[in-house]
C-alpha cells in the first residue's frame, strides 16, 4: 500500500500542509500578525523542498517579505 502512487500523494499532501502551517504559527510569533496576501502565497507553496527550506531560515530573517524570498 505505501507504494501506490494515492497513498504517497496523500501522505505529501499532508507534508505540505503542516510545513505550511509550521511556517504560519512560526512566522506569527517571529514577525506577528500574518497579512492575507501572506498567508495566501504561503498556502499556494506546495514544493516540499521549499518549505522545509523557509521553515529553516525562519529565524534567520527580518521580516514575511525576505522569507517568502526565494533563497
């Protein structure tokens, strides 16, 4: 079952949205209120790679605007 191509998009699936969540409830104590637009580029991230590299440098920027940057 692990190898069938549903299951893996599933589990990905389910890798994305918890970066990206990680990223938001991260971001929010780091830089505070998260703006619509924000959130919305966040959420429309689905490259796994990507994330977990934002979710890396999370501590190591000033501010949403060079996060969302790509490195």
């Amino acid at each position: 079952m692990e190898e069938s191509v549903t299951y893996q998009a599933i589990v990905r699936k389910g890798e994305v949205r918890a970066l990206q969540q990680v990223i938001l409830e991260q971001g929010l104590d780091r830089f505070g209120p998260v703006e619509e637009s924000v959130k919305k580029t966040v959420l429309s991230i689905k490259d796994v790679p990507r994330l977990q590299a934002m979710t890396r440098r999370l501590f190591h920027v000033a501010g949403w605007a060079e996060l969302l940057a790509q490195p």
